[in-house]
C-alpha cells in the first residue's frame, strides 16, 4: 500500500471466489460487503484473481513478472519454491528483479516452517511482556504493530533495492519476517536488557527511563505528560507553583526521578487532579512542553491538527459509495503522494490488467475463466 501511495501500479494477486482473508474480518463492514479492516490496507491496488493451483496461473503470473519491477509474496516459507518461483528462477526469467517475501520467521532457522500471525509473534517477540498493566497481565497491542512494521520495513528495503538497481542493474532478495521486525521494534528495551542483562519489567503507561513520561488523571480525563529532561522539569515546577521540587536532589535529575518515581508520581498524581485536561494542556503548550490529552477514534478525528493535515481522505468505491479513508502519511509535498484508487472489489482489474499489461483479448480471457484460471 505505501508503494501505491508512491505510484507504483500495484497489482494484488488474490484467489478467484474467495480473496484476500481479511475481506471477511468483521463486522463492521461497508455497503456492499466489504470489511472495514481490508479497506483499511488495500487502497491504490488494482485485484486480479489467479488460480496458482491450476496449469495456467503460475504461467499468468510469469507473464505479468516480465513486465513488473518487483514481486512481494507473503506465503509460508518455501511455497514459491513449490510452484516454481523462487528468486533463482524469477531472476532468469525478469533479470533485475526486486523479490520480497513477507514471512512469520524468515527463509531460516527452526521456525521457518511455522505459520504467522501478528499475536503470535507480539508474544515471542517480547512486546506483550512489557505491555499492560505494572501488576497485571501481559497485554497485546491495541494494533497489529508487527504486521504493520513489516510491511513498513518490507517498503523500505523495496526502495533502497530499487535505488541500487538504478546503479548496479542487479535485482535483490528481500527476507523480511514479522518476528525480525518485532524484536527490532523492542529497540531501547532491548538495548536495556543488552547492557544491563535485567529483565524488563511492565510500566503500564510509564516509561523504564525517563520521569515523569506517562498518562495522569486529571480532574475530568486522562492526559499524556512528558519532562524529557531536566529543563523541562524545571520549567514545568515553577510553572505549577513547586519550584522546591527542582532542588529536592530526590527530583532535581532524571536519574534521582527514575529512583524515586513511585514517590514523584504520586505526588503528580495529586496535582494534576486539581485542574481539568483542557487547562493542563493550555498550560504545557504555553511554557512549551509536550502534553495532550488521550483521545478515542472520535475525538482523534475532531483534533484540528489532524484535520488540518487533511488524514481521512473521502474515495468513491464501486458498491460502498463515498468511503472514508485513512490518508498516506507519506507527505512529500513536492511530489505528493495520494488516495488514487479505493481499495480494490475482489477480481475488479482482471480483464483490465491482464488487456492492458499482457495483451489479451476478450476471448484469451474468457478461455481463462471457463478453466478457472482467473
């Protein structure tokens, strides 16, 4: 989806009658069928279906591979191999090819083998461990954040392969795998666990280094704060009429506010009940610091900063109507990215791409459905 958001023509390649799994992860779903989690992932893709099972489709797919610039495939390990597709045998057939394949546990190692899902792999990967509650269970995240850095992670090494293609001609294999990319998510929490060989621990809404870093109740909601330093710290404490907490050597550095901080969050905690969000917040954007109360759906999509940067765009969808749609965070504004086609109907570009990229006529299409190859 982030390469169609670039422009690249990206044809999905789905099962005939039944299609990307996620069609059908619902409700809610929109008019006409459509699930509101595949909405959410497929914008500016074009759907051809193609039976690779049969005869014809892997030949289909070898035709379409000599016009294209790169294959992203997310079958178990080892699939492609099975149908004759592998890298090796890609590269001959369109030398310079980019190959990219999306897997749970990568192309090696004892879990090469197994299916993934982005559950599975938040628990392996260590993200449930220090998600959730100080005393409470480990908690998985509120998104499926391995699935999607991966596929952010995928994007990113698909354009540099490209990038080096431009000046070596040579095509690139891409093995990227939800557990590589969940555990490189772990980033600080890992490096702390690397230096130190201390297990962490759960923190809730808290952060392991920095304090104060979390959610406060104030007297009407909830509200994220952060002092990332001792600068702010200092400016926050005059600001709020305790300017004794900057020279109280148990407050005055983060070091000494991270070895107190059960102490200091109380005391926080105390505080911020004194006043509403809306004041808390009024106050951290006039001295300057980070603050911003804990919205939901609702509200994200009423803050004026997010309609300002124009983050749902409206698109007109073959049987849902007009379908509101998350906007591309990629803002190049010299070379915009955009929402160009709404997320594909299952099969809706079958005659289109296979006419216009390949050739075909009616009648080689038609030849196609009745052997149920498309």
């Amino acid at each position: 989806m982030l390469l169609g958001d670039l422009g690249a023509d990206v044809i999905k390649i789905e099962i005939p009658g039944r299609g990307d799994d996620t069609r059908q992860w619902g409700p809610p779903f929109a008019e006409g069928g459509e699930s509101a989690y595949y909405l959410a992932a497929n914008r500016n893709k074009r759907s051809l279906t193609l039976n690779l099972k049969s005869v014809r489709g892997p030949q289909v797919l070898k035709e379409l591979i000599r016009q294209g610039d790169v294959v992203v495939e997310n079958f178990r390990a080892g699939t492609m191999e099975e149908w004759g597709l592998d890298y090796d045998a890609l590269q001959e057939l369109r030398p310079g090819l980019i190959y990219c394949t999306i897997t749970g546990y990568g192309y090696d190692g004892p879990y090469r083998d197994r299916p993934g899902y982005d559950l599975i792999v938040q628990a392996l990967g260590g993200l449930m461990s220090v998600t959730g509650p100080i005393e409470g269970e480990p908690t998985r995240a509120g998104v499926a954040i391995a699935d999607l850095a991966s596929g952010m992670f995928a994007c990113s090494a698909v354009l540099a392969a490209l990038f080096a293609r431009e000046r070596t001609g040579d095509g690139q294999r891409i093995d990227i795998s939800l557990l590589d990319s969940q555990v490189a998510l772990m980033s600080y929490v890992a490096s702390n666990f690397l230096v130190s060989g201390e297990k962490p621990k759960r923190y809730g809404n808290a952060h392991p280094n920095i304090v104060p870093y979390e959610a406060f109740k104030a007297r009407d909601g909830y509200l994220a704060f952060a002092a990332g330093n001792d600068r702010q710290w200092e400016t926050f404490c005059n600001a709020v009429g305790r300017p004794e907490w900057v020279d109280d050597e148990r407050f005055s550095t983060n070091p000494a506010r991270n070895r107190n901080r059960t102490l200091l969050i109380g005391l926080l905690n105390e505080l911020f009940q004194e006043r509403e969000v809306a004041e808390w917040i009024a106050l951290c954007d006039e001295i300057g610091l980070p603050a911003g109360p804990i919205n939901d759906m609702q509200a994200v999509f009423n803050d004026p900063q997010v309609r300002a940067r124009g983050l749902v765009q409206e698109v007109s969808h073959p049987t849902a109507g007009s379908v509101p749609v998350l906007a591309s965070p990629l803002n190049v504004p010299t070379s915009p990215a955009g929402v160009r086609l709404p997320p594909p109907l299952l099969g809706q570009h079958t005659e289109e791409v296979l006419a216009d990229v390949l050739g075909y006529d009616a009648e080689a299409v038609a030849a196609l459905r009745q052997e149920g190859v498309v």
